[in-house]
C-alpha cells in the first residue's frame, strides 16, 4: 500500500496575479501584467529598473500594483513595456541611516 496521499496537492509556488524571478544577484524582479494586455517589470518612477531584497518585498510591491490596477488607477510605467535585464542594470536599494538623530 502506498503512504502517499492521493488527491493532496503541494503549495503552488507560482504567484496568482503577476510572476517573480530570482535574479543571478539574488535579488528579485517582479513582472506584472497591464490592463493593456502588456508585461511590464517593476520600475521607479523616474523609469529605472526596480529590483527587490526578498521574494516578501516583490510580492508585497506586485500585491500594490495589482490593488491599484484593480481600483482603475493607473500603474506606474505603464508606457513602457518590459525589456529583458541586463546584470548592469539591476538597481541597488539606497540604504537608509538608522541612527538616532538623523
């Protein structure tokens, strides 16, 4: 007799709106898709790429695009279809100065 479960699935790793990508640096990259029918990667608001710490941050910051979708409001980028990375330009989260007095 088998001690496997029949019928039991395994968590789904996949995201249900949107998809994430661990990059070579180990950081993530998050894609997500338009009410226009395109993909778009995350990006700044001044069109840089946006790359995250955590799979936790991308999935918080797809979680915002897709509210703001979902609302009608217009996402960020939305003029720029997604473009494929280059190790070069993976953007670096500035560090924020914790001590006291700052």
């Amino acid at each position: 007799m088998s001690t496997t479960k029949t019928g039991a699935r395994a968590p789904s790793k996949r995201e249900t709106w949107g998809s994430l990508r661990k990059l070579p640096s180990g950081r993530w990259q998050a894609r997500y898709p338009a009410p226009d029918g395109e993909t778009y990667t995350a990006r700044t608001e001044d069109d840089k790429p946006l790359t995250f710490v955590t799979k936790t941050d991308a999935r918080t910051w797809l979680a915002a695009i897709h509210t703001k979708i979902a609302r009608q409001e217009p996402p960020p980028n939305a003029s720029q279809p997604s473009s494929t990375p280059t190790p070069s330009r993976i953007r670096r989260l500035p560090r924020f100065d914790l001590s006291p007095g700052s």
